[in-house]
C-alpha cells in the first residue's frame, strides 16, 4: 500500500518539498499529491516586477512535475481535520476530501492589515499575483504627477517603492514607515540605501505610524520627512493616491481551526525537522511554520527560509518514511537579498542568527547577485528532480511498519 504524502501549497516552501521527496522517496511506494489554487507557480520574490508593469513568464505546475511521479491538484484548501487526517477542497470539479497518511502544510501568508481602518477598502499590495496585478492596473490608470505611498520599511516596501519609481519616473512616491526604512542594515548599506532613495526622487517618511487610510490620502500619529511631503506628513497627512501597503504578513486561518499546535499568530509549531510538536504526521514548511533557528531565534518569514525548511522536512520524513537517520540541524541564514530597481542592488551578508555583519555588496554587483539567486531558485522548482539527492529509498510496504517510522 502506498504511503499518501499531500503537501498543502505550491510556493517556494511546498513546491520544493514535494521536489525533494520526489528525489528521496521511490515512486512505487508513495503517492505524492501537490495541491495549489493556482495552476501556476507563482514568484512571489518578484511580484514588486510585476505591479510596476514587467511581464512575468508563466510557469505551469503540471509542466514542472510531468515525470516525476508527483500529482499537481488544482484546488484551494478550505480545511484540514487532523484527527480524521483528511483535507477538504474546492476546485473545477467542486468540492472534495482528500485522504492522508502524511500532510506538509505549506500554504504561506497573506497581507497583514494590523486592523488599520482603511486598508482592506482602498490599499493595494503585493502578496499574491492577483493583488500585484490590480495594483499593476491601477498604476496605469495614474497621470503623471500622481502620487504613490508604499506603507512598511521592510525588504518588501523598499523593493515596492524603488521598483515603482524607477519603472515611472513621472510619479511621486513615497515610502512610510513605523520605525526606519531599512534600518535592521548595517551601516554601509543603509548609505547606500540612502542614495538610492534620493536618486529615484523617493520621499520618505519615517516614524510614521499609519493610523487609517483613505481614498487619496493616509492619516499618521506621528511623521517625520525627509524629501518634499515632510510638512504633510507632520500634520497627520500624507498624500496618497494610490497605497502600497507592505506592512507586515499574516498566515491563512485554516491550521488555527484545527487541533494543531499553533503560535499566537496562527503558524504551526514544530520541531528542528519541521514536524508538528503536536501531530506526528503532519509537517509545516515556510512562512507556515513556527521553527527555531540557529541560536533559538524563530526563523523569520522568508525566501531566505523557505528553501532550508522545505529541505530540512523532506529529507527528515523520507528518512523516517525508511527507517534511516533523521537529519536534525538548526537552520541558519546567510545574507539578505534586496532589488533597487533593476540596476541597482544590496547583499547584506549575516550571521546564522540573522545579525548584520561589515560586509555589503552593492550597486550593479548587488542587482545581479539577487537576480542570480531569484533566476537559480526557480530553476530548482521548475526542474524538481534534476539536482542531487537521486538515489530513490524504498517505504516498508505495510501501514504498521510505516506508521511505527514516522512516529518515532
């Protein structure tokens, strides 16, 4: 009997488990089944491209895993019951349930609003490929002079705002945040940052704490500016025709309304080889998932984490599935990755801990070592069995022997 691995999810994190299971695990004693709500895989780490009018090549699902023995299912999970180990669905066919013995939950976030007033009716963002197309539409419909406002000083707003500003140079835009943009960097790349803003003619607002937002404008409790707009922003205003809001993500509700073990936020808690403290059978992956990192830091919502989590999973259940040693090692980072523009770029290199070091790439080096690292990740996806590890373990063929190797 085929042991049913279902992974929840084709982003980054799910997509690449279900490549490395295909990999480990042999074809003739599993069933691994990738369900996705888009038909394509979609690179979230260029949506920024996308809203400011680039076109992106698509990437069929069904392409990508022809071959690999890996079942793509077009359908969006409206639940999970992890005590009847079943999943419901929805798709072109209507609704169904599907069975599992194994399930990787890898569903990903969404845009965090923070209950801010304002956001869900007129902000626009970049979590999904139809959010960054509606934002790419409403772009279009701006003359020149119109003003833009990307709320979040984060890796995503400052991709946002510079990748707006240089595709169209005949707006306004600003970037707002509560704290500093881009103020985690270390000193040398945030010089550079500065340039950078100040060369694409980008206003920014920082310690400004968007409290509501409206049809042309968003109110703050407090601002202050730098560039052309400071004095509306210290008075509670800025102008803002169109609102990018970048401020944060937020996890699908579906694992918070089950029996699962979750966070205060709602991603799923589980050890260092990505398996639920709570449900054996079940493994989360991505921003999903609630894990520890190196030196105990919880690993943060990422690319940078989706790739090792995903790794660290398959590689763990395939040794449990065969009776092998699990692989336990804490997931530490490496550099962070930021786009300018097209031409321009940052490479923050970091700790395992996630903690700036002195050493920065910038400039056009910068850009393309972040198009290398974008280009290779969707390379891997979109060739799953290609790359090492090949050789394919044999599953016990009965239920109670498979049942004893991945409780254990």
């Amino acid at each position: 009997m085929k042991h049913r691995i279902v992974v929840l999810g084709a982003g980054y994190a799910g997509a690449v488990t279900a490549g490395r299971l295909a990999r480990r695990l042999h074809r003739d004693d599993v069933e691994i089944t990738l369900v996705n709500g888009d038909p394509d895989f979609v690179e979230r780490i260029r949506l920024h491209q996308l809203a400011s009018g680039q076109d992106l090549p698509r990437r069929p699902l069904r392409a990508a895993y022809e071959g690999t023995g890996v079942q793509v299912r077009p359908a969006w999970v409206t639940a999970v019951d992890a005590e009847r180990k079943t999943v419901d669905l929805t798709g072109e066919n209507g609704a169904d349930t599907l069975a599992y013995d194994t399930l990787v939950y890898a569903l990903g976030s969404t845009n965090a609003d923070h209950a801010v007033p304002g956001v869900a009716e007129y902000a626009h963002n970049i979590a999904g490929k139809q959010d960054a197309l509606r934002l790419r539409a409403r772009l279009d419909e701006l003359e020149p002079e119109g003003t833009v406002l990307v709320v979040g000083g984060g890796l995503t707003g400052i991709e946002a705002a510079t990748e707006i500003a240089e595709a169209r140079p005949d707006l306004h835009v600003a970037i707002a945040a509560r704290d500093g943009v881009g103020s985690w960097l270390s000193d040398k790349a945030q010089r550079h940052l500065r340039v950078v803003l100040d060369r694409l003619g980008i206003t920014v607002h920082e310690g400004a704490d968007v409290t509501r937002v409206e049809a042309n404008h968003v109110v703050t409790g407090t601002g202050t500016g730098t560039g052309t707009g400071a004095a509306a922003a210290a008075a509670g205003q800025i102008p803002a025709q169109v609102t990018v809001w970048t401020a944060g993500f937020a996890v699908h509700p579906i694992a918070a309304a089950t029996t699962l073990e979750v966070s205060s936020t709602g991603r799923i808690v589980v050890d260092t080889t990505m398996r639920s403290v709570s449900h054996p059978d079940v493994y989360a992956v991505g921003d999903a998932a609630f894990a520890e990192g190196a030196g105990g830091t919880p690993l943060r919502m990422a690319c940078a984490t989706a790739n090792p989590m995903a790794w660290q999973a398959a590689d763990a259940l395939a040794a449990r599935l065969t009776g092998r040693k699990v692989p336990e090692k804490p997931i530490g980072y490496a550099a962070q990755c930021i786009s300018l523009g097209r031409r321009d770029g940052i490479l923050q290199r970091v700790t395992p801990e996630d903690q700036m070091t002195s050493t920065v790439i910038t400039g056009r080096a910068g850009a393309r070592i972040k198009e290398f690292i974008c280009a290779s990740t969707v390379w891997t996806i979109a060739h799953p069995t290609v790359l090492l590890p090949t050789r394919r373990h044999r599953v016990p063929a009965t239920r109670e022997a498979q049942d004893r190797f991945i409780t254990t």
